[in-house]
C-alpha cells in the first residue's frame, strides 16, 4: 500500500499538512498517468483579480477532477503577482488528494489569512551568479515573444487576457517590456494549462 513519504508533511502550528510535491509522489505510486489544468477564470478588476483553475488528475481506471482559486486575499505578497499559477497548483493539489484518499489539506490551499509561513516557488537548485542575475534581467528574447505568441494561441488564451495578465502580473503594458525571467515564468504558466 502507497504512504506519503514523512518527509512531504508540513506542521504548522500544531496541524499537519501534505506539499503538492508529496501528493504528486503519491500519486505517480497509486498510476497517475496524467494531470491537466483549464484555466476557467482569467484573474481582472471585475472579478477582484482571482483566478479559478479545474485539474483533472488520471489513472488508468479514474478521473479526478477538482478546482482552485487564487487571489490578492489568498496569496501572500511573493505569490501575489503568479495568482494564475497558484490557482493551477491549488486545484492540482485538490485533485490529487481526492486521487490518493489524502484527508491531509495541502499546504499550497493555505491562503495568508491562515497565516502560513510564506510559500515560494521552487528555486534551481544552484544559486544565481551576477552573470545570470544580469540574464534573466535583461529583456526578453524574440525567440521567447514569438513562443509566447505561439502558446497564447494553441491554448486559446487570448491576446487580450494575456495582455490584462502581463499588466496585472508584472505592471508593463507590453510584452516586449518583460525581462527573459518574467517571459520565462509565463511561458511556464502556459504550459501548465490545458487545451
């Protein structure tokens, strides 16, 4: 029988909490053969910037399906500006517990009003040198843009909703204005969201 590895469980002020990281290990144990993510809300002024993501977690035999949302009043002022993201991981995160019977509530569903030590996305594992500090500052590659574009379209995002993100995300009225990092971390979101 699968059991989450110790080492996943968080204790935060006397309650435990399982990380996304361990439910997906969970989970690949118990056949997970895939997980997709439909953005249903793009996060705007009109709905006070929250966004509202589905997963849908698969084995062989079941489908889990579950939904998250993320705004200014459920993240923490490091996450604030991937609320896209954070939406994503949450409804991931609630799937996949269904998927692995996990009554544990994960970590990453927490907002700051629960008071949470602040969560952070996962660094490389070397840290930046001044050379790639100055990289990933400088701005974005055509090359990044035109993959931007590219995914923009094949997901069915909308040129306008990418444009209402990058403004919100990263306060700049254009791509071009993005750094290789910030281009990076939506070519990231991107890919994490389904067709």
């Amino acid at each position: 029988m699968s059991k989450i590895d110790e080492r996943f469980i968080v204790d935060l002020k006397g309650k435990q909490f399982v990380t996304y990281e361990g439910l997906l290990d969970l989970a690949h144990q118990k056949g997970l053969i895939s997980i997709e993510v439909d953005l249903l809300q793009i996060p705007t002024n009109d709905n006070e910037m929250i966004a509202i993501a589905k997963a849908t977690a698969k084995t062989e035999k079941e489908i889990f399906i579950d939904i998250g949302d993320a705004g200014p009043n459920s993240t923490n002022s490091m996450i604030r500006p991937h609320i896209i993201r954070m939406a994503s991981t949450r409804a991931k995160a609630r799937a996949l517990r269904d998927l692995t019977n996990v009554g544990m509530t994960a970590i990453e569903e927490l907002g700051e009003e629960e008071g949470q030590a602040p969560i952070t996305p996962k660094s490389p594992n070397k840290k930046d040198t001044d050379k790639q500090a100055i990289e990933n500052n400088s701005l974005a590659s055509d090359k990044q843009l035109n993959f931007i574009s590219k995914l923009v379209d094949d997901k069915n995002y909308g040129p306008d909703a990418m444009k209402t993100y990058i403004k919100t995300a990263y306060v700049k009225d254009s791509s071009k204005a993005l750094t290789k990092r910030e281009a990076s971390e939506i070519i990231e979101m991107l890919n994490g969201l389904g067709v």
